[in-house]
C-alpha cells in the first residue's frame, strides 16, 4: 500500500479531497472553523478543543501580537512548539 496511513482513517472519512472546493489553506480552516465549530479540531494527552476555541484562541493571539507586542502587518515571527 503506497499510502499506509490511510488505514487508521475513519470509515466515515474520505481518502480524497476536493482539491477545487476551496482557494487556500487558510479557505479550508476558515470553512472549518464555522461548519465544525462544536467538534474537536485537537486532541493531546487526553485534552481536545473544538473548531470554535481554536478561533477564539487564534483571535485572542493575533490581538497579543498586534496589541501587547505591537507587530505590524508583514512581520515576521517564529513560533516553536
């Protein structure tokens, strides 16, 4: 099999996506964030947050980043995880 992972995929989730149906990644996540607001988006060590945290946090970082840190548009940051 040239594509191993696939077997620890979900029946319900399809091996193929449609490349067409969206004009970026950030399209896909922004789609995402609304039609799947109440599921987990990730899971750690027991610990999930939805779809709908992530872009409460996401919001709540980009404000730090432009409010406390005072970055411009354009700027460049490293984050490391």
């Amino acid at each position: 099999m040239d594509k191993p992972w696939l077997q620890s995929y979900p029946e319900s989730l399809s091996h193929e996506i449609d490349t067409h149906g969206y004009k970026s990644v950030v399209d896909v996540l922004e789609c995402s964030l609304v039609r799947y607001r109440n599921r987990p988006a990730f899971e750690c060590l027991g610990e999930a947050i939805s779809y709908g945290e992530l872009d409460k946090l996401a919001d709540h970082f980009a404000g730090y980043l432009q409010n406390t840190l005072q970055l411009k548009p354009g700027e460049r940051i490293a984050i490391m995880m």
